[in-house]
C-alpha cells in the first residue's frame, strides 16, 4: 500500500460522504432554493475533492494536469450554472419556503 | 432567445469560456487520431461555443464572426472538401478516396499520406457539420421572432 | 465489460425513458431525456465504446438539448395525452 | 518568455512611434510659427486623430497576441505532442480562434498591473477553498440532522464593485460560500438568497468583497497595504 | 387507443428479444464479426495509414463511403430545415431580412 | 485498489438513483433541472473512475472535460427559456 493510494482513498471517501450529504438535501429538504444549497456548494467540493484524488492517484503527467483543468472549469461552470436558474425562477415569482409558512411546500 | 442576456454572470463566463470551448473543439478535430474523437464530435462542440455565444451576447455579436450567410457557404465548403479529396484521388490514378495516391503530389510514404487524407477529410465533416448545426439552431430560434417583429411594426 | 454497473446503468436507462414518455410536461421531458443521454454515456463507456460515447456526450449535452428546447419553444408546452 | 518580448516589442515600436510623432510636432512647431494658430491647432488633431487609432490598433494586437499565446499553452496541454506537425496545427488554430475571439477574453480589463492581480488572485484560492470545506461541512451538518434547523430568507446588498471580472468573482465566491446562493444583480444590488440567520449576518459583515476588491485593486482610493485594514476602514465609511 | 399501442409495443419488443437470443454473445472471439475483417483491420491499420486509432482509420479511410453519405445527409437535413422553416418568414413579406 | 474504484463507483450508481428520484418526480421543471444537473457532475466523475478501471484515462479524460464544457450549456438555455416565458 503506497502513501499516493491511502491519500486517494481519503480524499475519494471524503468526496463520496460530501455527494451523499449533497443527494441527502437534494432529497430532503423542502424548496428549490434550500435544494439548490445542497447540490450547487457539496457537488462541486466533492468533484474536486475526486479529481483531487484521481490525480494523486495517476501521478505526476500531463493527464493530471487535465484532471485539475477539469477543476477549474467545474469551478467556474458549476457557480454559474446554479445562479442561472435560481434567477430564472426568481424572476419567475417562485415563492421562496420560510419557516412562518413552514410545512406548506 | 437571440437577443443578448441580461445577466452579467452568465455573459462574462461565457466570454471567458467560448475560446477555450473553440480550441478544445479544433483538439477533438485535429487529435481524432490519437484520442477518440474526430470531425463529427469536434464540429458538433464547435457549434456548441457558437450556440453559447449566440445565447449569451446576442445574435448582432455573433454576426460579426459568422454570419448566417457564411455559415451557409461552409457547409457546402466541408462537403466539397470531402468530395474533392476523393476526387483528388480519381484523378491522381487511384480509386476514389484512396487517400495512398495524395503521395505523388505531397512528399511523404503512402501510409502518412492516408494520415493526412483522414485529416483532411475530419476538417470537412467538422465544417459542414458545424455549419449545419449552427444554422439549424439559427432558423428554429428566429421563425418566431421575426412574426413578433412584424406584428410590433403594424 | 463490468457486470454490476451494466444492469444498474441499464436500470436507471429503463426507469428515464418510462418518465420521459409518461410526463405531460414537454419541457420537463425534454429534461429527462438529458438525464437519459448522460446515462446512455454511461453505458457505452462501460461497455469500452469510446467513440460512441464520445459523440452522444457532446451531441445531447449541448446542442441536441438546446434543439429540442427550441422545438418546445415553438410549439405547445403541454401535452395533450 | 516570448510573452514579455512580444509585448515589449509592440511596446517599443509604440515608444518609436511617439518619438517620431513629437519629433514631427517640433517640426511643425518651427515651420507653423508664421502660419497663425489656427494651421496648428487643425494639424495637432490631425495627429491626435491619427494617434488615437494607433493606441486601439495597439491593444487590438496586444489581445489578439494574448489571447493566441493563452491559448497555444492551452492547446500544448491538451496535445501532449510535441512534434512540429502537432506544434504547427496548433499554432494554425491558435490564431484562427484568436482572430476570431480576439476582443472576448480581455474585454473590460482595467488597466493594471496583471501579475499582482494573479498573485493575489493565487492567495485568494486558498482561503476561498476553506470557506468552501466550511460551507459544506455546514450543509452536511444541516441535511444530517432529524430536524434540520433552517430559516431560509433573502438579504439584499448593494456593492462597490466596478468591473464585471470582480462582480462575478465576488458572485461565484458568494454561491459557492456557506449556505448562500446569489440570485440575481440589478444595478449592483446583490439578491442573496440565505439558508440561515448566522450565515446571512457574516455576508453582511462583507469581509468576502474586501478581499475581492483588494485583489482586482479598486479598493486603492482607501490607501490601505492590508486587507483588515481595508475591512476596518470600510466599515467606518459605511456607517 | 393506448392499451392497443401498448400491447403493440409489448410484442414487438417481445419479437425483438427473442431475435437477440440467437445473436453471438457480448464480445465473442468466435463470432463472424470477429472472424473475417476485423482482425484484418486491427493488424494492419496502423501499418497501412500511420493512424494509432482503429476506429478513426475504420471511419474516414477503410469506409469512407459511409462518412461521406454521413455528411451529405446531415447537409441535406439542415438544407431542408432552412427551406422548411425560412419560407413561413417570405410569405409575411420581410423577404429583404 | 481496482475493486476500491468499482465499489465506489457502483455507491455513485445508487446516488445517482436518488437523483433520479427528484429529477422524474420532483415538482415543476426547476427541481428536475436541479436533479439533472447533480447527474452531470456524478456522471463526469464516473467516467474517470471507468477510465481508472479500464486503465486508460487519457482516453476517458476528453469526454470529460467535454461535459465539464458542455454541461453549462443546457442548464443556460433552459433558464433563459423559463426566463423569457415566465412559467416555471
């Protein structure tokens, strides 16, 4: 078991906790926009936390390299995709949930 | 849909995305020997950082680097490239689109000529399949614009 | 060719395109279908046919979506049946 | 490398050009002096005219050369092949795609030093990383428990910043920090939407558009060498 | 109307299932696919057309044919949507657009 | 470390089924654009870790960065559709 292996299995094991909590609030909580929190903010950490570690994992090469371009564009794509479709349905007129108008979805 | 966007967010990042979007698409095209990919592919992303374009900074922007004529021309351009290659080849004695004959005008072994004739042929699939997907996006999002522009000028 | 993931993409591949023929909202089906494409990319990745998976990838994530968008644009967004 | 003498190259042809332009005013200088002020006054503009479309012919090269240079180095990642037929095609495509998108990528930049912005866009990563790790630990908190302790609401701010490089920066930073998402700017007011009454308190405290001026450099009518500094004297000028 | 399309597609797909059963397995060596061209290709591609990627050297060289049909259909289907969709746009009498 | 990937990857499966969950059931077309776009980001992870069995991710890595391109697309034009019809 080589040190490059453990760390990927950390950071594969965090990325995939941070996923299930993203699918957990996908699943569980009670509007579009508190949905939105959970996958716009945990997916993206979780994807570069998996690129993080397949890169460690394939070491030093120019596909590494790739890998992190691939965190750099999920980083500034995934922010953006997000914030298109909160505004989309703020303009909309989506009433957000409250707690004062708790329970009704 | 073909006028520019409001958002400043979306507008900037596009702005900042569309050249990498390009050039990734020419790597597809160019590099359909060594990776999967090819002139299919390339040309469909290709049209995709058009469409981006389109979407974000509006139609009048768009026009100033290719208009809908010109997108017209290339898809008749890609297919002729296609077809003259391979009539290239009929004239310089071999069947049609046996690439191998290209070596009696380029100076290389007939196996790198087969390379580049496949080279040559991924740049017209790309062009013409660009082209027609940009115009194809093009016309069904103006059919009712337009109707809205004549009926606001009556 | 892994095993596992076969029968779970091809699951998930059934149970998309279910929704997206029972769904009365056109554009919400139009959505689905996106779903369907990326787990069709799935598929042909898992079976090692990169080429293919290479063109439904870029074919309906980008402009096959935005087309089909722009036919329930132009048309009606409900359906009737 | 080549970057720097590229653009000291433009930057010297440019410097030759004025020299010859004020050698040239002196010329006239001398041969209008008998000519009345009026000759000189039209051929001084002739020449602002002329120099005023010399300077955007200059930056229209300046972004068309870093423009094709971004994405050359892009495209030599992507390629891992480095032999001249591959260098070749790149270089071929560079320069299509830099002709075509030469005005998109530097469009809006103010005028200023990049390699400090890079910096301390470099040293701005980290903390934005933690924040992030924060942000979804604080989700994941959230989602994990039975009753999950949430009292959504919409904050408004309006901000200071200029450009729309640093806007969306800031914007991003915002979406991708705890439990807010930005949801729409109008005229510089941001819309934020919160998950929580403690996390929509800190976005007031505005320490994230601080540092987000301090990095695109608009923060530099304050004369402030420190970003606490800044938040300091920023919070007194608001009050 | 739908119970009958329905039942209709159950047999069809039924038929379809069926006509796969006598198909070759997933990735048999012995299968005529894999008996006759392939191997020829998979050997001699790369000395044939200096090209590391079978299937691009399969697509363009070795069937070049087909792509050509491939792009000359994909011209005609945007001709077609041009012709289609921008004659509505003529009759309204904005020709000069 | 293979079965490590595999195992991993086949969890994501089953992550992705619950995404699946909001995207065909979630009401109105704004949850499901919601479902949808978590499914891009598991699929672009998938793939690598397929890429990482079948030990050639050089060759997987361009679909995925095709999709880390790609995905942002979608998501822009139907946001500005809901934008521009006013019905969500």
């Amino acid at each position: 078991m080589l040190v490059k292996d453990v760390i990927c299995i950390l950071f594969m094991l965090g990325s995939f906790f941070l996923f299930t909590t993203a699918t957990l609030g996908l699943l569980r909580l009670p509007d579009f926009f508190t949905r939105l929190h959970a996958t716009g903010k945990g997916d993206t950490l979780a994807a570069l936390w998996s690129l993080a570690g397949l890169a460690v994992y394939h070491g030093f090469t120019l596909t590494s390299a790739k890998i992190l371009f691939i965190a750099v564009f999920l980083f500034l794509a995934q922010p953006t995709a997000t914030h298109a479709i909160s505004r989309a349905a703020f303009r909309c007129k989506v009433q957000p949930w409250t707690l004062a108008k708790g329970g009704e979805k | 849909m073909i006028r520019d966007s409001q958002d400043v967010i979306v507008k900037t990042l596009s702005r900042l995305l569309v050249p990498f979007m390009v050039i990734y698409a020419l790597y597809v095209i160019m590099h359909g020997h060594h990776s999967p990919g090819g002139g299919f592919q390339g040309g469909v992303i290709l049209a995709a950082g058009f469409v981006l374009l389109v979407v974000s900074h509006g139609l009048e922007q768009t026009r100033k680097r290719l208009s809908e004529k010109a997108a017209g021309v290339l898809s008749s351009i890609g297919v002729f490239i296609y077809a003259g290659i391979g009539a290239l080849c009929l004239i310089l004695g071999g069947n049609y689109l046996d690439y191998g004959k290209l070596s009696k005008l380029l100076p290389v072994v007939p196996a790198e000529a087969r390379s580049l004739g496949i080279l040559g042929v991924e740049i017209g699939v790309a062009l013409a399949v660009m082209a027609v997907m940009f115009t194809i996006f093009l016309v069904i999002f103006t059919v009712g614009e337009f109707q809205e522009d004549d009926r606001s000028e009556k | 060719m892994i095993l596992p993931l076969d029968f779970i993409l091809i699951l998930f591949v059934f149970i998309c395109a279910v929704a997206a023929i029972t769904i009365k909202d056109l554009l919400s089906a139009v959505v689905i279908l996106g779903a369907y494409s990326f787990l069709m990319c799935l598929l042909w990745t898992e079976m090692a046919a990169i080429d293919v998976a290479f063109t439904e990838a870029s074919v309906s994530a980008s402009i096959g979506t935005v087309l089909m968008i722009g036919c329930v644009a132009k048309t009606k967004r409900r359906s009737k049946d | 490398m080549e970057v720097t003498l590229l653009l000291e190259a433009t930057e010297n042809a440019f410097r030759i050009m004025e020299k010859a332009r004020a050698h040239a005013l002196g010329v006239l200088d001398t041969a209008v002096q008998f000519t009345g002020e009026q000759t000189r006054f039209m051929e001084e503009k002739r020449w602002q005219v002329l120099f005023a479309g010399a300077q955007r012919r200059k930056t229209r090269f300046q972004n068309f050369v870093g423009t094709a240079l971004i994405l050359f180095a892009f495209w030599m990642l992507l390629s891992g092949h480095f032999d001249p037929f591959h260098l070749t095609l790149g270089a071929i495509c560079c320069i299509i795609t830099a002709y075509l998108f030469h005005d998109l990528l530097f469009a809006n930049v103010r005028v200023g030093d990049m390699r400090v912005v890079a910096l301390r866009f470099l040293c701005y990563i980290p903390w934005l990383i933690q924040q992030i790790v924060l942000s979804n630990l604080h989700v994941a908190s959230v989602v994990l428990r039975r009753k999950m302790p949430i009292n959504p609401q919409i904050i408004t701010f309006k901000t200071k910043l200029e450009t729309d490089i640093s806007s969306i920066t800031l914007a991003n930073s915002i979406t991708l920090t705890p439990g807010t998402i930005t949801m729409d700017i109008r005229d510089g007011v941001y819309y934020v939407h919160a998950l929580d009454q403690k996390v929509a308190d800190d976005l007031n405290a505005g320490e994230m558009e601080d540092r987000v001026a301090h990095i695109f450099m608009e923060a530099d009518h304050l004369y402030v060498e420190d970003v606490l500094d800044a938040a300091r004297i920023y919070d007194a000028l608001r009050v | 109307m739908k119970i009958l399309s329905l039942i209709t597609a159950v047999l069809v797909g039924a038929v379809l299932i069926y006509g796969t059963l006598d198909m070759p397995k997933w990735g048999d060596p012995h299968s005529p696919a894999n008996t006759h061209v392939s191997p020829y290709y998979l050997h001699h591609s790369l000395e044939h057309t200096a090209t590391p990627n079978v299937v691009t050297s399969v697509l363009a060289d070795y069937r070049g044919y087909d792509t050509l049909g491939e792009t000359t259909v994909i011209f005609t289907a945007g001709m077609a949507c041009i012709l289609l969709l921008r004659a509505g746009r003529k009759r309204r009498g904005k020709g000069d657009v | 470390m293979n079965d490590f990937f595999l195992i991993l990857s086949v969890g994501m499966c089953v992550l992705v089924l619950f995404c699946l969950y909001r995207g065909t059931f979630g009401p109105g077309v704004l949850n499901r654009a919601a479902g949808i776009s978590a499914i891009g980001t598991k699929t672009l992870i998938i793939l690598l870790l397929m890429g990482v069995i079948y030990d050639r991710i050089d060759m997987f890595i361009d679909i995925s960065i095709a999709y880390a391109l790609l995905n942002f697309i979608g998501t822009v034009v139907l946001a500005k559709y809901i934008e521009t019809t006013g019905e969500a």
